[in-house]
C-alpha cells in the first residue's frame, strides 16, 4: 500500500511539510488530523496492534476497514508501539521529537503516565504545537473523566435544546460535539503553527470537548441569557420552534424557509395567500421571529397543495430558500469512487475547503493498523525495533 510521504500527488497541500504525531482515538480527534492530512500534512497516528475504534464503525470492505475508517484515516501513516514497554515510550517520545504538532485527545493521566504530555515533549521539541483536546477542562475536577459525544451533547445544552423544542431531552442523530470539536482542534492547530511560523514560539493548546460546544452551542441560543442582568430566556425562538420542520408536498418532501420579510410576501402572493400580506405577525423580521409557529404552519399548508416540482418553482423563482429533503443514500451516490489497493472502490468524502492553489484530497488511502511501523521506525533509525505490535488502546 502507497503510504509514503514521497507519493503524494502534486500540487501538494497547504500543510506540506508539517509533521504531525496523532495520538487520539474514534472521531473527534481522528477527523481533526484527517483535515490536516487532506491538507498536506505528514500525520502518523499511534494505534494498537487491533486498530482504532472507528475501524471497526459500522461495515466495511475489510475488516479493520469500515466505510468510516476509509475516510477518517486516509493520508496518515499507521504506527503500532507497546507503550507499555520503556522501549515504546522510548520510541514514541523520540517520534514525538521529530513532530512540529502532536494531538492528544487521551485522558491527562493517560498522556502523563505514557511520559508524553507537554512538559517533556516540548522539553525534547520546544516548538512543538501540542493541542490537548479531553472532555472537560484540564483545571477541572472532571479532567479525567471519560467523555463521549453523548455524554458532551447532555452536559453542553443540546439535550435541552431538544427538550424545549420537543418535550423531552434527546440527542442529535450525530455526532455532532465530536466532529465540531474535530474542526476546532484544526483550526486551533493550524492558528498555532502560523503563530510558530511569525515567531518560532511552539505552545500548548487546551481544547476541552465541553468548552467548545458550550460556546458552540450559545452563539445563537445564549440570546437574553447573555447581558447581565439577563434581558429574556436562552434559547433563540425561532430555532426552538417545533414547528421548525420539513414540509410534506403531494408528492414528496421539501423545506422551506422564508427568512426575510421579503420572502414571506413574495411566497404568499405566489401561491395566492394574500390575506397574509398585511398580517402583522409576519410584517417584519423580529415579528416573524416572535410567530415562528404560526408562520411555518402557514408555509407547510402551502407547501401540501402542491407537487414538490411545483413548490420548488414557486420558491426558486421568488428566490425563497428551499431544498429537496437529501438522504444519506442520495449524498453518498454522489460522491466520488475512487480505489483502495485492499479494500476495493470507495467514496472518498471530499476535502471541504478548495484550495486554488494548494489543493487538498486524497493521496494515499487508509493504510492498515501498523502498515507504517517499519518505515518510520527506520527514519528514527531503529529498523530493529520495526514488528507491529497488539497492545489494548490506552484510555
């Protein structure tokens, strides 16, 4: 399998030459250092013999090759060390030394015991960009606690969303805390190393899981919570809505949202309703905001008159804001296939951001656990110390 630095395509990515040691597990932290790899760098991850937990995440082609894991650790390099051993935090703290960034998103007493936490790795690397990225703040009594994204979803306020909206605490169907938290972790690594290029200073980053969703999640709905003394409630209204859904057609499904005042008064004269254009209710943006119930009932019952062709004439060309309802099917038909030298073909989800000039994607496909041992082993001049190991994730 092609895994070498050497064989990436060209032009290469904006990160080109940036070295990255990866020592997380599952989502969060794997599809942080998935952006960065799509974006040139060099990431080699630390796994057990048995493979991370999203390799096995769902089916696959392969074994140790879910639909998940094809994506997630596509262009890194797999590395597999008894950290049990001196011998392996050995190595792994001489791999660290030769990192620009190392990512951890492992319990601090995890990260402390395998002797990789930010005190010795920036004693060996002082440049090192080292981004820390656990549930709960390192300062915390939680600081050691095992999170997940459910458990972040319940303590960050999306459970209460959920509640207020529906009657009863529940959970996105995503995961979402672990993959906006992934973003963060990029942004914030990536903010770093510009601040290392300006100044050969490295740093610690801390990125707690509860933090950034908290602030994540209280960018619209902190709302009158947010002055002191408050000024109203949390919890953005119209957001809140449960009527805030999509609209069944004669034929099918689609969603609509007259955002602007301008939208709701052409959508009503499009379809006739001209008893609504002077309802003040829906006279201005924060009157629309206060009747967010009444309005979308209003736009669903217009909705149910007509084919799903014909709504989304109406609206397109009023220039309203609508969608057909997408399914995961349908968003996976059309990505990409490309071809994984074990797996087979695949859809290799796209690289978010295009880069003019830098583009990044796919250069090298998910190797399997350990496939890199040797050959990073051998840039650390230990060749001898290159046999795969199975040793249980450290957590």
């Amino acid at each position: 399998m092609p895994t070498s630095p050497a064989e990436t395509a060209s032009p290469q990515g904006p990160l080109t030459g940036i070295r990255i040691l990866d020592l997380t597990h599952v989502v969060m932290g794997p599809y942080a250092t998935q952006l960065l790899a799509d974006q040139g760098a060099d990431v080699i991850v630390l796994e057990s013999g048995q493979g991370d937990t999203n390799r096995v995440m769902g089916p696959g082609p392969h074994p140790l090759l879910s639909g998940t894991s094809l994506n997630l650790m596509r262009n890194k390099r797999s590395v597999t060390l008894d950290l049990s051993t001196d011998e392996g935090r050995d190595l792994a703290q001489r791999l660290a030394a030769t990192c620009d960034v190392v990512i951890t998103s492992l319990r601090p007493r995890t990260i402390d015991r395998l002797g990789l936490d930010y005190p010795t790795v920036a004693a060996l690397r002082p440049d090192i960009v080292y981004c820390q990225a656990q549930g709960w703040p390192l300062d915390s009594p939680r600081a050691d606690d095992p999170a997940y994204d459910d458990v972040i979803q319940a303590a960050t306020g999306i459970a209460d969303v959920m509640q207020r909206t529906y009657g009863a605490p529940a959970l996105v169907p995503t995961i979402l805390a672990d993959k906006v938290c992934g973003i963060f972790v990029a942004q914030a690594v990536t903010a770093a190393l510009l601040h290392r290029e300006r100044t050969g200073e490295g740093q610690h980053i801390e990125l707690p899981m509860a933090t950034a969703m908290t602030s994540f999640m209280l960018v619209e709905h902190g709302t009158g919570a947010i002055s002191e003394p408050p000024t109203g409630p949390a919890g953005y209204r119209r957001i809140l809505s449960p009527e805030r859904r999509p609209c069944p057609t004669e034929d099918g499904w689609v969603h609509i949202l007259p955002y602007q005042p301008a939208h709701y008064a052409a959508l009503f004269a499009g379809v006739g309703r001209t008893d609504l254009l002077d309802d003040p209710r829906y006279a201005t943006r924060q009157a629309a905001i206060e009747n967010s119930d009444s309005l979308y009932r209003e736009v669903r019952a217009i909705a149910a008159g007509y084919t799903t062709e014909e709504i989304l004439n109406i609206c397109t060309t009023q220039g309203i804001p609508v969608s057909l309802i997408a399914t995961l099917d349908d968003l996976t038909a059309e990505i990409p296939v490309i071809d994984h030298p074990i797996a087979g073909c695949y859809h290799a989800i796209p690289h978010p951001a295009r880069f003019s000039r830098t583009p990044a994607g796919v250069r090298t496909p998910a190797p399997l656990p350990g496939a890199d041992t040797a050959a990073v082993l051998v840039e650390l001049g230990n060749l001898e110390a290159a046999q795969p190991t199975s040793i249980a994730p450290p957590v």
